[in-house]
C-alpha cells in the first residue's frame, strides 16, 4: 500500500521539521520545503496527496503559493494555517479554494 505523501511549507525551519517528524511516525511520506517559490517548484515534479501551508512567508505568501499550485495541480488538497492574525489572507486564501 502506497503511503500518503504530504507537503509541508513553512518559512520556520524548525517547526516544519518538527510537523514532518511527527507525521512521518504517524506513517506519512513528508517533504518539506520553507519558501513558496520551491514548493511549486516541488508540486511540479512531484505529486502530493495533502499540503499543509503557512499563510503567511517572506516573498510570495502562503495564498499566491496555493494559487500557483492550484493551476499545476488542481486536484490537491491544501490545509492554510498560520501563527498570525491574517484575516485578509485567510480571506483570500477561502476565496481561492484552500
């Protein structure tokens, strides 16, 4: 049986680290990435079954990262979350599908 294959994208090293160790204990085949521009560079070659997205990052944002991942790969499904108060992005990130 093939495992699930997540995506995790965090600009906080550590604690995408820390979510990809405890989700691959739980059987899950994780990668991980800290930018948007590496992670549709990812979805690119590589098909992911969920992707676990921080809102909010240094150069291009968690929203126009999905936005971009949705037009390469319609079907995937992507959870936003976010330390920060973003209510703007998370209200364009529900507009968008996420």
């Amino acid at each position: 049986m093939e495992k699930t294959r997540l995506l995790i994208v965090d600009d906080n090293v550590d604690f995408a680290q820390n979510l990809a160790d405890v989700l691959e204990l739980k059987g899950y085949e994780i990668s991980a990435c800290y930018e948007g521009h590496r992670a549709v560079e990812m979805v690119k070659n590589t098909k992911f079954d969920l992707i676990l997205m921080d809102i909010s990052m240094p150069g291009m944002d968690g929203v126009e990262t999905y936005k971009r991942i949705k037009e390469i790969s319609s079907g995937t499904v992507t959870i936003m979350m976010t330390a920060y108060a973003v209510e703007d992005l998370v209200e364009e990130a529900l507009a968008s599908g996420a």
